[in-house]
C-alpha cells in the first residue's frame, strides 16, 4: 500500500538517509523504498527538485562520478550545516512523535 508522506518531511528523510555517505539519486530513491518497506515511493518529480533545494541551502554538497552501472552520475552528501539541521529537526520531530504517542495512548483510555 502506497503511502503519501505528510507534507514537510521530504527533506528530512533525504538528509537522514544522506548522512549514512554520499548517495546519488536514483540509489537514494531505492533505498529510501527499501529502508521503509515500500511505505515511501519518491517520485523523480518530488526527489531531484528536493535535492537541488538542499544543495542550496547549503545542506547538501554534490560531485559527479562514476555510478554502479559506468555512468556519471551527480552523488550527494551531507554537509557540516547540513548535518545541523537534520540535528535539529530530528530532536524537533522526535518531540511531535512522542506528543501524538501520548495523544494516542490517552485517546486509548492509557495514562499519558
């Protein structure tokens, strides 16, 4: 089942899969579907404008090389400003996490 990933997490997934080594799209993609067990479906008209976002801010480098298959292709990573801001919103995220879990057990009746 295809699942559509709530609006303004695109990036923070990219970077967190980024940050384990550089990467270039199309693997980022698969991985991504991988990694989530098919729930997250990155399409290349989501991905690619994401990555170039990213590497304008500043929170993704990129270089060409020599990909699996021969080809060039443009492998990015995770930069030092990059890497503080997925810091950042991964502390921001785990406390929504932990406030919907709550919100869940005590609409199940649970003590929050």
């Amino acid at each position: 089942m295809k699942s559509e990933m709530p609006q303004g997490t695109l990036d923070i997934v990219v970077l967190q899969v980024v940050a384990a080594g550089a990467i270039h799209g199309y693997a980022l993609a698969q991985k991504i579907r991988l990694i989530s067990r098919d729930v997250l479906q990155i399409q290349q008209g989501s991905l690619y404008p994401a990555l170039h976002r990213l590497e304008n801010r500043g929170f993704l480098m990129a270089e060409w090389k020599g990909s699996e298959t021969g080809r060039d292709a443009k492998f990015y990573r995770l930069t030092a400003r990059g890497r503080a801001h997925l810091k950042k919103e991964t502390t921001r995220w785990a406390r929504l996490s932990e406030a919907l879990a709550l919100i869940r057990r005590s609409a199940e009746g649970g003590v929050p």
